[in-house]
C-alpha cells in the first residue's frame, strides 16, 4: 500500500455535494461518491468526506487553513476570495 493511502483526512460536511463542489474547485477529483460519503483524490492523496446531521453550527472563525506548493517549491495560501466562496 502506498504511503499516501496509509493515513487519509476524513471531514465531517454539512452538504456534500456543495463540499464536493467546493474542493473540486481547489482541483481535487472526485474518485467516489456514494450518497453521503465522498472520496477525493489530489495526484495520489486521499481525502474522504462524510456527511453529518449532528454537526455543532459553523464557527465564527476559519478553524484551518489551506496551503499549496507550485512546482518551484514556493508556498501559496489558498484563500477564499480567490475561491469566491463563503
């Protein structure tokens, strides 16, 4: 098995097709779907959402960020204008 599937982030989402949407745009690819789980795939990296029902309301503030390294090694934030999303 490779390192990459070794240890995978599982998100708990409110909507999953809007998450989806959401991460497809950051340029994930959507390996499965199955009603109210979702596999994604970025090169050879995993990400699993799960939607959930009993989730606490949204926080105020952001509790993470998002960083990606173009080809030159040099981070870049990914942020949420760039996205156009709330």
């Amino acid at each position: 098995m490779e390192s990459t599937q070794q240890l995978v982030t599982e998100i708990f989402v409110r909507d999953i097709h809007a998450s989806v949407q959401f991460y497809r745009r950051l340029g994930f690819e959507v390996f499965r779907e199955n009603g109210t789980f979702a596999v994604l795939t970025w090169e050879n990296h995993r990400l699993f959402l799960d939607q959930r029902d009993d989730l606490p309301p949204p926080p105020v503030f952001p509790q993470a960020n998002m960083y990606g390294q173009d080809q030159d090694g040099e981070v870049k934030q990914r942020r949420r204008n760039w996205l156009k999303v709330t």
